[in-house]
C-alpha cells in the first residue's frame, strides 16, 4: 500500500483581475489546482472570461 503523506496538490480558486475594475456585475472564476512544492507563490493564468467577452488574467485567491 502508498504511505499516506500530506498532499502536495491543493485546489486554488482563480479570480478575474479586469472584472473588478469594469464596474460589471458578478465574477469570473475558475477551480484548478497546483502543486504546492512546486509553485509557491500565488498562481497567475491567462483564462477567458464570459461576461467581458475576453481572455483576461486570473490571479489565485485565498
């Protein structure tokens, strides 16, 4: 059987950076995840966001 360690895949919500500028109403968000050991800082995607019609960047959230 594996060893159960503490897991270094964690889910991270992504926000869109825009949108909060626009002055639109709701959010774009996206549910991904990423590896803790590897990527300690906060992550940063390009992702397309259906309200403003675009692809945008999306910063990770706490």
């Amino acid at each position: 059987m594996a060893k159960k360690t503490k897991d270094a895949r964690v889910q991270v919500i992504l926000e869109c950076t825009e949108h909060k500028t626009s002055g639109m109403p709701g959010t774009s968000r996206y549910i991904t995840t990423k590896n803790r050991k590897n990527t300690t800082g906060r992550l940063e995607l390009k992702k397309y966001n259906p309200i403003l019609k675009k692809v945008t960047v999306h910063r990770e959230i706490k």
